[in-house]
C-alpha cells in the first residue's frame, strides 16, 4: 500500500480552502483542511471524495444530438470534441465577429488561462455569475473608495463588533472566515444580526435584529442619522478622509430612529442602542457590506451605507475593522506574470454597456453585469452574441425564471458547458466539455492578497477516473485548434514556470505546504498611510463616480411593497451543507440535507391550517412546487424562506430529482428586475402563495 499526502484546493465551492489530502494506491480516502485551518473543513468539503467517486457525474465529452434540452447525446473523442467546438467558435467569429464570443464563470482565482482564451479571439465578453451575487457590493466599494470590495480586508480576529447584514458567515462559509470570526467572539467581540429569520448567526449573536423585508437601507440611515447627530462619528478620521459630511448630514437629518421603527419594526430604542454599541467598540468594528446582496431594487445602497458607516467609525484601514488589502509589492515581491499579458485588451466595447454605455460607466468592467451581456443575445444590439461559454456557471438555475432564460439561451448558435456535475445549463447546451474534479486536477499558480498576501497552487492528489480534463487542457487544446501557438502549452508545469518568471520562486517552494507567504508579520497602515482611488483621493460620500453616470449618491428612501393578501414575499438563501445547487445530488450532502423546508411563521401558517412538517404548495409564475413547512416565530410574517438550490428535473440526477423546490422557478421574469445602482438582480421582489 502506497500513502502519499498532497497539499491541494478544495473545490467544492468559490471559497477555495487550502487542504491536504490523503491518497492510498491512487485513490483519495481522506480530506483535512490545512495546517493554516487548523484542519477545519466545512461538510461541502468533506465531501469531496464522494465528488470524485460519483457516477452521476460528467464521464466524458458530449455532442448534443436532439433538441436542446431533450437528453439526447452523442459520446465523443476529446479530439472530436476540441475540435468540433474550435470550428464552431471559428465559424461563428467569420460570420458576426470576434466579439460575438461570451464567457461566463463563477469567479475565483483561477481564471487565468481563460481569460487569456477570450482576449487570444479578440473579445472583450468575459463576465461571471456574480450580478446574482455580489455586484451590488463591488460597485458600492467602488463608489466610496475607488477600489474593490477585495481592496479591504475584514479583521475578524481583532474585531471588537461585527455587524452582519446580507453576510451568512456561519452558513455560507469561508472555513479561515469562521475561525477567525470565532476567534474573536472567543475574546469578546461582539455579533449583531440583521435578518429576515434567525440564521445560525442570529443564534450566536449578542443582538439580534428580526428586520422587515426590504428595509434595510432603512435601518442604514437611521444609523447614519444616530452617528452624526450624537457625534458619535470619529472626527479625526472624517476629516482627514471623508469628503461630503455635510451632505450626508442633511441627507440623513429626517431618517431618525422612530422613522425607521415604522418601516423595519426595529424598536428606536435599540437602533440607538446599537448604533452607540458601535461607537463604544470603534475603530475595531466591522460592518460587513453584504456577500450574496443580488436582493431588493435598494440594495446597492444598503451596501453603500455599509461602507459609509464603517468610514464614519474609523474602521476603514483599522485593526479590527477593515485594514486595506496588502499585494505582492507592499513587501517588495514581485507578482505572478498573468497569461494575459501575452495578448492585447480587445479595443471593442463591452456587449453588456459596462464601462461606457450612459448609466452604464459606473460599474466594474472586469467581469461586467452578464445579466446585460443577455440582452444582446436576444436583440442584436450594441451587437450580436450567438456563441456562449458557461465555464462552470449554471445561469438557468442562478437565475430567475428557467423557462424565460431558455428563451434567451435558445437564440445563442453554439452553448458549451465547462462543468464537473450536471446542471440545468449543461443538460441544455450543444456539447459538453467535462472537467475533472478538483482532487484530479492542476490549476494555475494565484495569488492570495490580504494582510500577509501568499501564493498557493492546486494540485492533482490523484488521476481522473473518468475521461474528463483540466481547465488549462481544454483551453490550451481550444487554442492548439484555434492556431493560438502562445496559448497551446503541453503541461502544467509550463505554465508554473511562465507564471513564476520574475517571482524568484520555483514550483518546488510550494511543496511544503502548496503555498508560499510573502510576509512574515500582517501589514496594518497607519492613518496617513491610507489611499484611495477617488477623483478626490478621498472616501467620497457624494460619489464623482455616480455621478458621471447620472446615478443617485444615496437615493430616497422607496417603502417596500407589502405582500398582497394570502401571499408572502420569497426570501431565500445558503445552508452549511449545500453549494446553490452544485451539490444537491453528491451522495454524502444529499444524505445530510435532502430537501429544503419552507419556513413560515407561525401565524401565518395558524391562518392557512399548516402544520409543522407538512408538506404545502408554494406557487406563483404558474409554477407550484410540493416543500415541507417549517413552522416558526423566527422569521418575519411577510416572508417565507427556503434555501437556495433545489427542485433538481433532471433524469440524471437520481437523487436530487424531485426534492424540494426551486426558488428561482417563482420569480416570473426576474431577471429583467434589477437594481440599477449596483447592477444585481432584485431576487427578493416576488411574492409568492402558500396552500396546504
């Protein structure tokens, strides 16, 4: 027997986790975080092996035969299939141009290769799936600093308060996140929860705030307004880097305490309270500006006030509070060469407007708002996108109203999914390019930046069990078919050495632990140390940036709608056990959790005749879905919540076929609700009916 120990990268979800796994004879047999975690994992990454072990999965490459969406498909060679989609991309690139080519991805850190692809073809249409996420949040961060959300660094383990809104720390978990956060708990800090129901965050919390859907950015500026008129506000830091003080006093001098107490149903009292718990623990304090915040028409401004408070208690740049990001160069290092760099930025416009479009310019263009790149699918303009790589992204599960994307999708020539399960997209496209899973597979080399910023490799802990490929060998063979010669690398270790070329460092220093610090000590600035990417180098309340694209600082406060009679508002969000849908049909999490529950309130469900446990009808768009009650006082009585990812229709899924139910299928037309300040999808703006 042969036992080996491989330092590698969880999978299982967009976090990443460094872990080790074990392998005896070839195969993994157990999984462990790293030292770094303490050797925490949450359950979706202990899973992993029953990743690797699945039949259920993608086997081998796939060529659809019948119509779209029929099941119907053609096993192919990786040579037929490269190849197949290399003259497809060719053909369509001759017809409508390079650009007509889209790409979207679930993010992350190893988008290296891929993107590199696209600009190789010459189109600008890289987007990821995070206008259903964290748009909102990036193009708040934007707003106020002229920097990123991932500019700023959230120092759970030094806070003295952390507030949580739209962030389920606990549940939707980033392993080192939670001990950090724990951590801290553990030496005193305070937690506030900010909730439509008791999450588990809400049962650890020193204040718990049971908040009426939609209202937070309510609930934001009767805090602004307790700040700035009990003084309670860090005078030194506003004046030496806040611009527009006077602004927002005046904006927020009518959204008192007792205001907001009529629109949230948070007493005034305690929003006071909380408010002066904040300016007890300052500069140390953490409001976290929100993770998954593709909610309500207003949420690109509850994550703007987010940010806004945590300026106002000196937080931004502070220990305890939100440190700025440290990279390579703040320690003297040189950073990874990126294979990007070997082709020009494609000089065409953006299909979804981003970055130059009127009301369009405010937004991050990187991954643009893919939502928008949609719209030139269907109507041709600024021009066309017949051609649509879902790399890993699950568009007709993430988005709202499956029927009404497929009508979007229906209009493309050539759908490709690059995916390690099945999902809804790829059971839809023409072909399907199957990735190994994480324990079978390299990536390329990335970059951690934070206090102490490090590099850190995936590697392969065993071979594929099936025929399925890397992400760098599909791409690099892509580009081999393409004639792309600076793209068509042979092995992985190419790559490494090309990305390594300035660093100093080779593959072999990773071997220790599969990263290497570039820090000894975390980096904290002092306070005139601080820089920002504002017009006026300064945090900016009154956004320069908004304003060029005719968009609101902060704009008045909208009441939500309340929930016709007999019906509530959707809510939805992320359990511990499950990624969305990804892995609703592994064998050990489907176990764990296999349907999601309804959660009403007890009331609400008194007046229908609903037990606890019973199963009821949800229903709205036309679709009715079967889900079991969960009856109780913990969450509002306007709203009804179910976690994220399931109500699986696919036939080979054996297990997650027919659980529970799919939010997104009670959204009618969804899609095209969406806030414009930030760009996310307003998911949480559907009401729905409940029946036994």
């Amino acid at each position: 027997m042969t036992k080996t120990t491989v330092n590698s990268v969880c999978g299982m979800c967009s976090v990443r986790c460094p872990i080790q796994a074990e392998v005896e004879d070839g195969r993994p047999v157990r999984l462990q975080g790293a030292q770094s975690l303490k050797g925490a994992l949450c359950a979706r990454g202990a899973a992993g092996i029953a990743l690797y072990e699945d039949p259920e999965r993608p086997q081998y490459p796939m060529i659809r035969e019948g119509a779209r969406g029929e099941g119907r498909w053609r096993r192919v060679s990786w040579d037929e299939a490269l190849d197949h989609v290399a003259e497809r991309l060719n053909e369509i690139r001759a017809k409508h141009g390079d650009r007509s080519v889209l790409l979207s991805d679930r993010g992350g850190p190893f988008r290296d290769v891929y993107r590199a692809f696209l600009r190789a073809i010459g189109t600008p249409n890289y987007c990821n799936h995070d206008s259903a996420c964290a748009r909102n949040v990036m193009n708040a961060a934007l707003s106020v600093f002229g920097f990123g959300r991932k500019d700023v660094v959230y120092d759970y383990k030094n806070c003295k308060h952390l507030v949580l809104q739209t962030r389920n720390i606990f549940e939707a978990i980033n392993v080192a996140e939670v001990n950090n956060a724990l951590d801290g708990m553990g030496a005193g800090c305070k937690l506030s929860v900010i909730d439509v129901r008791a999450n588990v965050p809400a049962g650890k919390a020193d204040n718990f705030y049971l908040i009426r859907p939609g209202t937070d950015y309510a609930l934001n500026l009767a805090v602004i307004h307790v700040l700035l008129a009990e003084n309670l506000y860090d005078k030194t830091f506003a004046e030496m880097w806040i611009s527009g003080l006077d602004e927002l006093k005046a904006f927020t001098a009518e959204h008192t305490p007792e205001w907001a107490e009529a629109e949230t149903g948070i007493p005034a009292e305690r929003i006071r309270d909380l408010a002066r718990q904040l300016a007890a623990a300052a500069p140390a304090v953490i409001w976290h500006p929100g993770w998954m915040a593709a909610r309500y028409s207003d949420s690109f401004y509850v994550c703007r006030t987010a940010y806004i408070i945590n300026a106002l208690l000196g937080a931004v740049g502070a220990k305890g509070g939100l440190p700025l990001t440290a990279k390579p160069g703040d320690f003297g290092k040189k950073g990874l060469k990126s294979l990007m760099d070997l082709f020009p930025k494609p000089a065409e416009k953006r299909a979804d407007g981003v970055g130059w479009m009127p009301g369009r310019t405010h937004y991050d263009a990187g991954p643009g708002l893919v939502h928008l790149a949609y719209q030139a699918i269907v109507t041709g303009e600024p021009y066309p996108i017949r051609a649509y790589i879902a790399q890993r992204h699950d568009p007709l599960m993430a988005f709202p109203d499956t029927a009404d994307v497929k009508k979007i999708l229906d209009k493309l020539e050539l759908l490709v999914a690059v995916t390690f399960s099945w999902s809804d997209t790829a059971w839809y496209a023409d072909v399907v390019l199957p990735i190994s899973t994480y324990l079978e597979r390299e990536d390329t080399i990335a970059t951690k930046n934070g206090l102490k910023p490090s590099f850190f490799v995936r590697k392969r802990a065993c071979e594929p069990l099936y025929d399925t490929k890397s992400v760098w060998e599909i791409y690099c063979g892509l580009a081999k078919r393409m004639g792309i010669e600076q793209l068509a690398f042979d092995t992985i270790e190419d790559i490494w050495n090309f990305q390594l070329q300035d660093t100093g460092l080779t593959i072999a220093d990773f071997e220790k632990n599969g990263s290497v610090s570039l820090a000894s000590e975390p980096l904290y600035r002092s306070l005139d140390q601080l820089k920002f990417k504002t017009e006026s180098g300064k945090i900016e309340i009154v956004s320069s940036r908004l304003a060029k694209s005719g968009i609101p600082w902060l704009a008045p406060y909208a009441s939500p709608e309340r929930p016709p009679k007999g019906r509530f508002r959707i809510t939805f969000g992320r359990c511990g056990v499950h990624t969305q849908g990804h892995t609703v049909n592994n064998p050990l999490l489907f176990e764990q959790m296999p349907e999601n529950l309804l959660w009403i309130h007890g009331d609400a469900a008194r007046e229908l005749g609903i037990a606890d446990g019973e199963y009821v009808n949800v229903s709205s768009n036309g679709h009715t879905g079967r889900i079991k009650a969960f009856v109780t006082d913990f969450i509002h009585p306007e709203a009804v919540f179910m976690v994220h990812g399931f109500g699986h229709t696919l036939p080979v899924e054996s297990r997650a076929r027919g659980r529970g139910v799919a939010d997104n299928e009670l959204m009618p037309k969804g899609i095209e609700k969406w806030d414009k300040g930030g760009g996310g999808i307003a998911m949480q703006e559907h009401f729905v009916a409940v029946s036994k």
